[in-house]
C-alpha cells in the first residue's frame, strides 16, 4: 500500500473545487449583533411536547396515523418509533430544544453554537448565508443556517433525519422545515418561536413558542446518556 | 425501478453525516476474516448511516432455519451513490442476497462484501475488493490491512482498506 | 457565499479519510500522509488577537497511532505495567480480536484522544471559563479557570483547571472516571494520572495551536513525560459532521457483535 494513491475517482460532476468565499460582510453583522443570546438558558416549564400556539396540531391524514400509532405504542412502553429512547441517538433540534437541562448560546464570527447538557450535544448555525445543498443522507439534528433580523436570530433547518421526532411523539417527513426566531423577551427571558412546515405531514405550517429562563452558569455536567441508558433509565422524560 | 435513477452525481453530494462510529479514524479490517465468505438471504431491517462506513441490520435465516439479525460494516452515503445508489431509496424491509466475511473472533458479525437488491442493482464493498492489501488474508503480525484500530470498530463505522480513501 | 463549503469537496474527504489512510499505512510503517486539507482560502480571517484560543482547530498531518517518544528525544518511560497493558493491547489487535475501549462504546475517550485524530474542534473562551467542542463523540470539555468552581466528580474526561501563563493557557487534568488511551495503539494513563497541556497559539507558516502535553502517571511510567502535538487553524471547517455512535452503540448487541474483546481489568 506504500504508494498507493488516495485517488478518488469521480463521475460526473461530483467533486467541486472547494473554493470557500466568505462572506465578510454577514460575518461582520454578526459579530455586532445582540450579545445577550449568550449565555445558559433553561426552560421554564419542563414538557415533552411541541404545543402549538394556537389550535391543534393541523395534521394531514398520514400524519394523524402515525401520531396515534406513536401515541398508542408509547402507551404500552413500546418505543420502537423513538430511536433515542432506545438508544440515546440525537434527538433532533426541536425536541432537544425541549431539554429539561440547560443549554448555551455561544459564537465565532460566522457560526452561533448551542450547547446542550444533555449528552453534549451541539447545533451549528451557519451565519454565512450560503445556500444549503441537500445532503445524501440528512443528519439527526439536519443543517441549519441562520441570520440576524434585528435582534432575532433567524435558524433555518431542513434535511432532518425521518429518524427523529418534532417532540416526544410527533412525526415528520424529510421535507421538514424548522424556522426559528430566538429572541430576548427581557434581559432574563429567550423565546424560541418555531414555524414547522412538513406538507406531508401537516396539512400547514404552525408555529409553537418555547420560554427559557436564564441561568448564572458554572459549566455543564458531563452527561453520558448511554450510561444513563444501561443503568436501566429512560434517556429522556417520557411525559 | 432503478436505483440510480436520481442524478446524484450532479447534484452536490454533501456529506453532513460522519462518524456514526467511534474510532472510525483508526480502524482497518483487522477484526474480519477476509478469507471467508457467506452468503445468505435476508432482509434490511435497519441502516445506520454514517461516515466513512455505516451498519447495516439484516435479518437472515440461521442454519437452524431461524432469524437472526446479522450486523455488518457497509459504506458511506457516498460509497452507495458512488455505485449509483439514492442512499434514501434503500428500505427497511428491502430483500437482498447478502455475502460478508465473518468477524475473526467467531462472533455473529463481519463486514458486508456485497448487497444485491430485487431489481438487481448489487452494492460491492469497494474497499475490501479483491487485490485490497489486508483482503483474503489472516490478520497475523502487522496485517497490511490493519491499523491497529484503537479499540475497535466504533459503532457503525469501521475504516479500513489500507489507503483507501473511504470516500 | 454558497454552501460549497457544505459540497463532499476533497476537504471532507481528506478529512473523513486522512486519518483512516495515515492509521492504516502507518501501521505498516509507511510514511503515511492524511490526505491533505486543500489550502486555507487566503481570505480566511486570522485567530483573534492576543493570547485567545477561540475557533476552530483541526489535527494535522498524519495520525499518529502511537507516540513514539517523549519530547526529549528518549523512550516513552514505561514501567513493567504501563508496557504490559500496551504489550497486551497491540497483541490483541494483531490477533484480530482487538481490545473495546471508550472509543468503541461511544463514551467521551478524554484527552488527548479527542484532539488528535484528525476531527475539527472548537474553542470559546465564556466568562471564567473555556468550553471545548468537537465533532469526534460530540465531546465537550470545561477548562474552568476559577479553581473555586470545579466540580467533585470525575469525569471520563477528567477535570480540568487552566490559567493563563502569558500567552500560554496550562491546564491541569485529573480525577478520570476511568483509565484512558493516550492513542490508537493503546498507550495507557490511568484514572489517578495528571495531564498537563501548555496550549498556545503560533504562526508557523500559518496559524497553529501548540499543545505540549505532560504525563505524570506513576502507575504506569518511571517518570513524567512530555509530547507536543500541532493542530490547524480552519475557520473553514466550522461546520462539524454528525456524530451519532449512540445510534450504534445504544445497541445492547453492538460490542458482541462488533468482533472486539474485552479487556481483561
């Protein structure tokens, strides 16, 4: 193998020169904007659930099935849909921004990062404004991209694995969109206002808001969730 | 239906899965025995994606003639499209004719040598084709395929061939 | 801007595949060779000014499956146990059933583990703090920099102290949950050793973090012992990869499965 190359042979047009082009300007406007997102935030009351704002959740019919059949399956401790009860495998963004724990909000010049307690999970932000490619595979927590409005910061996140749940129980297809607006409520309150647009399983897009309280922070737990898991506990609240 | 029947290959083919394995950096194909192969029915009962390799589930029939879930290293997204494969197309519950070499301690596992699916199309394993250092041979004293994998094959990703780019 | 940077460009793939090209050629004795990171884009910005370690680092150059020796130029100072363990673990890699450690079981594997293969980090500097973040485990670090606030458990990635000397950020390690691999082959520390890392940033042709990592261990050494390891600075691979072992290691059957023996304690 000394002197075999580490060629990779491609079709078509697969391969791109990686010409990275970045763009200073949104950098710039980031690197001004509302400081006060950062810090460690908490939920302020603890649930499992994505509630819409108002309504009910707008569910098409296959989107209704398969809530009931998620629905009646936990009900007999069955979690064969939920692959982090199972295993502790990512959650997603939406129900990790359910977390009981605490999350932080930290930044470089063109990326805001969320931290979480729970399992140190992260999400990156990209504050480029690049286009997002779709990806052949879409991670659990999908890709996001963000920008500033104001003082909101703006997440989009699309290509979120079918493998995750909006919520402990909620459905979604790969055409997933999560739009995010994060923003001070005060100077000790954050507000999350989800949009969740999946026309295949929401017969239109609704939004849910999450509260967050701030927290003096001292630094994170180191969270295992897998030791968690194989002490026989339930990787997250089950209701 | 044909499997690659979306253009992948002009469409940029992002990566945004990695390692779903630990240790993915620092595997060879020490734990398998390159020298056998099996071969069996079966159906995919779980793929967990993940880069440079991922696992695939099977479910086949043992040689009592009872199902048993078989778990086997298999490729990157990329490797499949590379093969002309939509990653997103290949199913739970898809049949294939499966081979793989068995992991070297005996134990019910090894890393897949080729998927072939019911319209035909069939996945190979590129890094473990014939002529691969490391591929056919027992893992004795410094197998050329081997790095000394830290621990093992992280989950579901297990890199290997030696200089092989994964993808 | 697009999202070229997000394209399955030969910077990932150098990436993904570096270290697996470098571990497997290595072990052979090649002089192995990661597949290269293209260059950084010349309008990449600089690191901030002043001694701050902040944003994204990457290993360079080839993995290194175990260190060869210690800075100053003589033999890693194995005692008989500390070259037993290694002794048992390269035997069983060679005998194709190789040791689980905490890399294989997606547990946090500490440092220096986490920084070296060949997987981007990032570095905040938060109030009277420093969190580390890396795409390999999706691990975290806390380097707490008021010793007042260190918390009493151990932790698979031990706890960690800084201050600042200068420009240089030391940061003391300690209290392991469990013994760690210093490298792929298994170079052991145990629980009770003490790491130190002198971290600092240096412009050697480009940006760099110097790491030089000291080893007090008598359980397994004569003596302490130094390494230095050099990692990139790459803005441009902000945005990690998931890493999502759970989903494999959260299988009960996965290690049975996996064709990887357990260590004997």
């Amino acid at each position: 193998m000394l002197g075999r190359t580490n060629s990779v042979t491609w079709r078509g047009g697969l391969l791109k020169v990686a010409a990275l082009a970045m763009a200073m300007a949104a950098s710039a406007s980031v690197a001004q904007a509302a400081p006060e997102l950062q810090g460690a935030w908490r939920i302020d009351k603890p649930t499992v659930s994505l509630k819409p704002v108002q309504g009910e959740i707008p569910f098409t019919a296959k989107g209704r099935a398969l809530y009931a059949a998620n629905r009646a399956a936990r009900a007999k401790g069955d979690f064969s849909y939920d692959l982090t009860q199972r295993r502790c495998s990512s959650p997603g963004p939406s129900r990790l921004m359910l977390t009981a724990d605490r999350f932080r909000i930290m930044r470089l010049p063109t990326q805001v990062t969320l931290q979480f307690e729970w399992n140190r999970l992260y999400r990156h932000v990209d504050m480029r404004g690049g286009k997002l490619d779709e990806p052949l595979i879409g991670p659990m927590m999908g890709l996001s991209t963000g920008r500033w409005d104001g003082d909101v910061l703006v997440i989009t996140t699309q290509y979120i694995s079918e493998l995750t749940l909006l919520d402990a129980l909620i459905p979604h297809s790969d055409a997933l969109k999560l739009t995010e607006r994060l923003k001070l409520v005060d100077a000790d309150t954050l507000e999350d206002r989800i949009t969740v647009e999946d026309p295949a399983t929401f017969t239109r897009p609704w939004d849910a808001s999450i509260t967050y309280r701030r927290e003096a922070e001292g630094g994170f737990r180191e969270d295992v969730c897998l030791d968690r898991l194989e002490a026989g506990q339930r990787p997250l609240p089950v209701q | 239906m044909n499997r690659s029947g979306s253009l992948l290959l002009t469409a940029a083919a992002v990566a945004a899965v990695g390692a779903a394995s630990p240790a993915a950096a620092h595997h060879s194909f020490a734990m398998y025995d390159m020298s056998r192969t099996e071969s069996a029915s079966g159906t995919i009962k779980e793929f967990r994606w993940g880069a440079p390799h991922s696992a695939v589930i099977v479910t086949i029939l043992a040689a009592d003639g009872k199902p048993r879930d078989l778990a086997l290293l298999s490729g990157s997204p990329l490797a499949f499209s590379k093969q002309g494969f939509n990653p997103k197309s290949i199913k739970v519950g898809d049949k294939i004719q499966l081979s793989w070499h068995p992991n070297w301690n005996g134990s019910f596992g090894g890393v897949a040598a080729s998927m072939k699916f019911r319209d035909g199309a069939v996945y190979t394993e590129s890094e473990i084709a014939p002529g691969v250092p490391g591929a056919g041979g027992p893992p004795s004293g410094g197998p050329p395929s081997g790095g000394p994998p830290p621990g093992g094959p992280p989950p579901g990703g297990r890199p290997g061939g030696a200089g092989r780019p994964a993808d | 801007m697009t999202a070229m940077d997000r394209t399955l460009n030969s910077n990932m793939i150098a990436r993904i595949c570096g270290a697996v090209a470098a571990a497997i050629l290595a072990a052979s004795g090649a002089a192995a060779q990661p597949r290269p990171l293209p260059p950084l884009p010349a309008d990449a910005p600089p690191p901030p000014p002043g001694h701050s370690l902040e944003g994204i680092w990457i290993a360079g150059g080839r993995l290194v499956p175990q260190i060869p020796k210690g800075d100053d130029g003589l033999s890693v100072p194995f005692n008989a146990e500390g070259q037993r363990i290694l002794d048992a673990r390269l035997a069983a890699m060679k005998s194709g059933a190789p040791f689980a450690n905490a890399s294989a079981a997606c547990r946090p594997p500490g440092p220096p583990w986490q920084m070296d293969l060949n997987f981007p980090f990032e570095i905040h500097e938060v109030a009277d703090r420093i969190e580390f973040i890396f795409e390999e485990y999706h691990g975290a670090q806390t380097i707490f920099l008021d010793p007042a606030k260190v918390p009493p458990e151990s932790r698979y990635s031990g706890r960690s102290i800084g201050h600042w000397e200068g420009d240089t950020l030391v940061v003391d390690t300690s209290g392991f949950r469990q013994s760690i691999w210093l490298d792929v082959n298994g170079t052991p520390a145990s629980a009770d050793a003490k790491l130190t890392q002198r971290i600092r940033k240096i412009n050697d042709g480009g940006w760099r973090l110097q790491v030089v990592y000291t080893l007090d261990d008598p359980k397994y050494y004569t003596r302490p012992w130094s390494w230095t390891r050099i990692y990139l600075w790459r803005p441009d691979q902000q945005t990690f990869l998931e890493y999502n072992c759970e989903e494999q290691a959260g299988d009960p059957n996965y290690i049975a499965q996996s064709g990887l023996a357990l260590e004997p304690k």
